[in-house]
C-alpha cells in the first residue's frame, strides 16, 4: 500500500519537567518509512503483533495522530503491560515501537471497524483491562468498547455530558454557571421558536460534533433553509454572543484545580473553517485569570467531581463595572487540540497527555507546576483550497525576529490528507515568550508572512 508518510517534523529536545526544552525552528526533517515502527511492513487491514501471549495487563489504546501528541510509552510501561494500538494508516507512524500489537482500521470513529479490531486484538492478547483514548473523536469509540467488552472506565453514560452538548449545558446551567440561552433543535420551527424568544442571529452546532462541524450562524428566517442541507443528527441552538473566546486547558483534580492556563483566541475556530488563520496566546492579566480561575473551577466541578483533564471554551466579555463578563460556550474531556499539547510539554514542561492516560487507567494524576510560567501561544494556517491537496510552495519562517521556535511546514509535492480536526492543516506554528503581548505579535507576523501555495488533488 502506498501512501504520504510524514514528511515533516519537528522534533523538541526533552528536558526534565522543571527545566522546558526549547525548540529550534529548524528545516523540517525528512521521514520516509513505510512500516510500523515494529519494523512489520503493512497492508491494508494489518495486523502487526509481538510475542506469544502472557499474563501481564493488556491495554488497548485507540489512536490516530500522526505525529507525536501523545508519547505513550512515557505513561504507560511496555515491558510490564501488553499494550496494543487500533490506528489508522496516518497513525503508524507515531506509534511505539514496543506496541504489542497493532491493527489498522480505516477511522477510529468508527465504531464497527474499531469493534472488529478489538477482537482481533481479543483473540491474541486477551480482553484488554482498559482502553485509552485520547482524540475527542475517539471518546465515543472506547466508551461503547468498554461497554461492550465490560472494560472499566467511562461509559458512553457517564461521556454524555462531556460530549452531548445539549446535556453539557443543562448540566452546568443547573449548578448555575452562566451560559448562553441554548435548547434542543430538532427541526428548523424549533430554531425559529427559539430565535422568536432570544433573537437573531443564532447559533446551530451538532450535539456532538468536534473542532467547529457544521457550526453555523443563521441571521434571520430566510437563513433557515440552510438547515435543509445539513447531514440529519441531532443539533443544538445558542443564543448569538459577540465576545471574545477563551480555550482554557488544565486538570481538575475532583475537588480544585492543578495547572492550567487560559489563551485568548486569535480569529475561532469557526471562522478556521471559513479559511482563516487561526492561533492562541495564553493570558498574563492577573485579574481575569483571577476571574477565570473561579469560573473554571465551577465549571469542571459541575461536570465531574472525578479528576478529569479538560479543555474548556468561555465567552469573555466585560460588565457595567469594568469587571469580567464569563459565559460557558463549551468543554472537552480531553487534552486541548491544535498545538496545545505540544506547547504544554516544550513551554511548561508539563504533558497534559500523561495526566488523560492516569485518569483513563484509573490512575490518580499528578502534575507539577513549575516555579515560573512561561507565555506560549500557537498559530494554524490552513490550505489555501480544500484538501485533498498538493503543496506547490512553502517556505519555513526562519527568518522572523521573535518568530515561532517551532514550526512543521509541509515541503513541496506533499499532499496535504483531508481528515478532520487540526492536525492536517496547511502549516502549523508554536510560540513562546515573556508576555500576550508579544507572543500575539509574533502569531500576527507570522501570520502576515507565512506563504504557501497549493493545488487540488482529483
């Protein structure tokens, strides 16, 4: 089977947690291989797998980035645990090579292939103890694993408020967080009926969907036909709030919060999909994190009085007073998407990642702060035309003063995959520096410079 392997990488050096590496913004590195890291070439539906059965742990980790989001063999030990991977032909390359055993499937979102792989997986090493994973686009597949194999940890029952939008606002409103006024739309009336109380516009968005699918802002009720084109799910509708979004990310320990920082949005997430840059720089004023501190913590205790690592989404406005205005748009049981994780490990020295696998395992996750918190901040740049597409030109940013200290920019030839989220983008960019102020310039320089050429993949 041919296909794209990763051509383009930056690779940070790894420092003690006390002491955050950083990385040089170098030429991107080439990596050609075509097999798994065990060393097994591959065919499509593979199955790769080590040694004869034994009766260490097994745990089955469903994964799917390419590159190096999650370094599993840091939080889970090979030698003493049969650990075995469902990925995906994007997925092989970032896989370790101690992996038990592996089998590839077309997405991991879905959920017959990945049941299928599980059984495979069954019949050689065992029902597995737990099973991890890591991806938003993944939870619902191992909540419905799990409880189809009786494996311990969350269910798709105790996932529904983290993942069910509508339940997730019901949830926290009840334990009165303020939230934009939000109810169910199952058909364009009830839209109407909601915009006839609240107002245009309004916001429609999947109950389930990830990074921005199918968001989409009706302004009146001729706009309402749109819904007419949209995929049948089940969908929610919010009351329109023009302020400013925040991602916060960190890791609620059941009762408070350990580390976390909020980042002020540069564009969203929404307006990424629309082909604008998007980025982030965590916030250095003292009184709105003092502000955003109460908030999240009211927040991740209204969803779970359990640790869990979360990446949050706040509208953040201001009162009659001056002071901060906080309203919930949304959370994710999960380690933040984009750059986050990596800007986490490089910046902070803390892998946000490790703590998710704790919590996965039924493990107490602890983190450390460091003694002094760094500003770091990300920027993504998407193709010019939808992928699949091929990158006709590309220059990395070497030459900016302050410019990012990371950056994985795709050489010329590569065709760029069309997959979701954030990951497969046009180019992709991390930042690091004393103050907002001058990690958001930096994003704006980059921004402003970064050029990239593509062309259409048939």
């Amino acid at each position: 089977m041919t296909h794209n392997p990763m051509p383009y990488r930056t690779a940070p050096q790894r420092t003690a947690p006390s002491d955050p590496a950083t990385v040089p913004a170098g030429e991107p590195v080439e990596d050609t291989a075509r097999t798994s890291r065990t060393g097994q070439r591959r065919t499509p539906g593979a199955t790769t797998h080590h040694a004869a059965v034994d009766t260490r742990p097994h745990i089955l980790v469903v994964h799917r980035w390419r590159d190096e989001h999650a370094l599993y063999e840091n939080y889970i030990d090979h030698t003493t645990h049969r650990v075995t991977y469902v990925t995906t032909e994007l997925g092989w390359s970032s896989l370790p090579p101690a992996a038990a055993g592996v089998v590839e499937v077309a997405a991991t979102d879905d959920f017959g292939q990945v049941s299928a792989a599980a059984a495979t997986l069954t019949a050689l090493f065992g029902a597995p103890d737990r099973v991890v994973a890591l991806n938003e686009g993944d939870l619902d597949t191992a909540a419905a694993l799990r409880a189809r194999l009786g494996v311990p940890g969350q269910s798709p029952q105790d996932l529904a408020r983290f993942r069910d939008k509508l339940v997730m606002c019901e949830t926290v409103g009840a334990a009165g967080v303020r939230t934009p006024a939000f109810a169910d739309a199952p058909d364009a009336a009830a839209v109407r009926a909601f915009a006839d109380t609240h107002g245009w516009p309004v916001i429609v968005k999947p109950r389930r969907g990830t990074a921005s699918r199918g968001v989409l802002r009706i302004d009146s009720p001729a706009g309402l036909s749109a819904l007419d084109e949209l995929p049948g799910e089940d969908r929610l509708v919010q009351e329109f709030c023009a302020d400013r979004i925040y991602h916060i990310d960190g890791l609620w320990s059941g009762s408070r919060l350990g580390p976390w920082r909020a980042s002020r949005y540069v564009n969203s997430c929404a307006d990424f999909t629309t082909g604008a840059v998007l980025g982030s720089a965590e916030e250095d004023d003292p009184q709105l994190l003092d502000a955003l501190g109460e908030f999240t913590a009211s927040i991740a205790g209204a969803l779970s009085a359990e640790p869990w690592v979360f990446h949050l989404e706040v509208f953040v406005g201001a009162g009659p007073d001056g002071r901060p205005s906080l309203h919930f748009l949304e959370a994710g049981y999960r380690v933040g998407g984009a750059e986050i994780p990596f800007v986490w490990r490089e910046v902070h020295g803390i892998d946000l990642m490790a703590a998710a696998v704790d919590v996965q395992l039924g493990r107490r996750p602890a983190l450390t702060e460091p003694k002094t918190w760094h500003t770091g901040g990300w920027l993504l740049v998407p193709t010019p035309v939808p992928a699949p597409c091929r990158v006709i030109a590309a220059e990395p940013l070497t030459a900016l003063v302050d410019g990012p200290y990371a950056q994985v920019v795709p050489p010329a030839g590569y065709v760029v995959p069309r997959t979701g989220g954030y990951e497969h983008v046009g180019a992709r960019f991390r930042f690091r520096s004393l103050c907002t102020r001058e990690v958001e310039s930096a994003i704006a320089r980059a921004a402003a410079e970064f050029r990239l050429e593509c062309a259409a993949v048939s």
